[in-house]
C-alpha cells in the first residue's frame, strides 16, 4: 500500500490593496486610448487595418497630389480645401460603418460590456470614451490632409511668409469644418452601431444609412415643389456636407446642381449638423443608460 503524502494548509489571509488607485478619470483615458487604437485596427488582425488603410490612403494621397500640381504648375487653385472635405465625406461613412462596430458591438458579443459597466466606469463614460475615440480617428482623416494642403501651399512657394499671410484666415474654417464633419459621421455611426448584435449587423445599418436616406429624399424631392423641395436637402447627409463646405469657405455652388438650385443659407447646414451631432450624442449615452447594471 502506498504511503500518502500529507497536504499542507498555508493561511496567506486576505490583505488590503495599498497601491495607487488611479480613478474613474484614468479609466475613461485608457479606454479612449485603447479604442482609439482599435479603431485604426492597432492590435487586431491583419484583416483589421485593411479598411483604416484604404481610407487613409485614399485621403492623404490626393491631398499630397494637389499640392504637388500647385506646386508644379503655380496653379494655387489646384488645393480645395472645401473639394476636399466634400470628398472625405464618403470615405468617412465607409470608416463608419467599418470601425464603429468593432468599438462598441466586439464588447457586447465578448460579454466585456458588463465588465466595463461595473465600477468605475458608467454608461456615459463608456459612451462618451468610445464616440471619442471614433472622433478622434476620423479627425485624423479630415484635419490631417487639409493641415497638410495648408503647409504645402505655405512652404512650397516663393515667398512662404507671403502666402502664410494670405492663407492664415482659412485655418479657422479648416479646424471648424474637420470638427463638425467627424463629429457628425462619428455620432451617427456609433449610435446606429449600438444596437447591432453583430458587427456585420452595424456596418450594414451605417451603409443603409448613408446610402439609402440620400435616394429617399431624391425621390421626395421629385414628388414636391416650392420650400419643401429646396429644404428637403438638409435631410441629405452628403449634400449637408457639400453645402457646409460651400458656406464655409465661401465658395459659389456650380449652377445647376442640387445646392444651386436650392439656394439655402450656408448657416442652415452647419444648424442641421450640429443638431443631429447633438440627438445622436443623446441618444448613443441613453441607449448605453439603460443597459447599464
């Protein structure tokens, strides 16, 4: 018969955590930090970086490309800040429906959501940390290639001191109208993400979103006339964005095109933006609200 080996029982007891505790404020940065990150597909798979890199290609080359033309040329009207911002506009919704899932729908389906609710951690902060985390990326895609246009145009000209002077005042539009078109794409996707179960789910919601809301009023806009046809446009998101950028830097729409013949106050659509930013922003915390423990 085999000799049993006796157990041993060691009483470590329970001792008190005497380290720094970091807070409420540390959680919410480290959350924003880190889905900023995820948002740009840092330390997900390869699959991951494939939409944040197509996107970011397809903003910074064309603005380094119009640079180099005015450069080559002594063409100055070869950068459109306000082109350029029209043409971010679409590529922001593919980035939407792309990343907002993976910020918010990859927690829910992992089980980590009740983990980030529970202490310290609230709904808002949650909400608040991922719209800006998502904001700060797509920042990234607006404010990045038109500061890059600014500097060309300034260094790549004969006299830099001269053309600062000249293009100085365009930088309060060009931080303004970064601003408010990240925060609009990035508000509304993470608030239509939020109810998908599934990150297919999401990007599908963004995608019918920014495609079928512009065919919807297109096809009302055919059916009416008078004011309504004219201010049935603010219901379009890209047109909101043409618009805006038209009124912000001050340029005439071509004739003939929808925001010609609607010929509305530049300021209705930066009011329209903002309040859309506004409900969605109120929704998206709402929604996180009532699934909070």
């Amino acid at each position: 018969m085999s000799e049993r080996v006796a157990g041993a029982i060691y009483d470590l007891g329970y001792q008190r955590y005497i380290g720094e505790r970091l807070g409420r404020s540390y959680a919410v940065r480290s959350l924003l930090a880190f889905s900023f990150k995820t948002a740009f597909g840092v330390g997900r798979g390869d699959k991951s970086k494939i939409i944040p890199v197509i996107v970011a290609v397809a903003v910074y080359l064309p603005a380094m490309f119009s640079v180099f033309v005015a450069s080559a040329t002594g063409a100055p009207s070869a950068v459109s800040y306000a082109g350029h911002l029209q043409f971010t506009a679409f590529l922001l919704a593919l980035f939407a429906a792309a990343q907002a899932p993976e910020l918010v729908v990859t927690d829910k389906q992992h089980g980590v959501l009740s983990l980030y609710l529970s202490r310290p951690l609230t709904a808002t902060d949650y909400a608040v940390a991922k719209l800006g985390a998502l904001f700060g990326a797509m920042l990234c895609l607006t404010l990045g290639p038109e500061l890059l246009m600014f500097l060309g145009r300034v260094f790549m000209s004969t006299a830099p001191f001269a053309t600062f002077k000249a293009e100085w005042g365009k930088l309060m539009p060009i931080f303004g109208g970064t601003i408010l078109t990240s925060a609009f794409f990035a508000s509304i996707g993470l608030w239509l993400a939020s109810f998908a179960s599934r990150r297919g789910y999401g990007s599908a919601a963004v995608i019918a979103f920014f495609l079928l809301v512009p065919a919807v009023v297109s096809m009302f806009r055919n059916v009416t006339g008078g004011d309504i046809k004219r201010y049935a446009v603010l219901a379009n998101p890209m047109l909101l964005i043409v618009g805006f950028a038209n009124w912000l830097f001050d340029i005439q729409a071509r004739q003939r095109t929808t925001i010609a013949r609607a010929d509305l106050p530049g300021q209705d659509y930066m009011y329209v933006m903002l309040a859309v930013c506004v409900v969605c922003v109120a929704l998206l915390i709402r929604r996180y609200r009532r699934v909070e423990p």
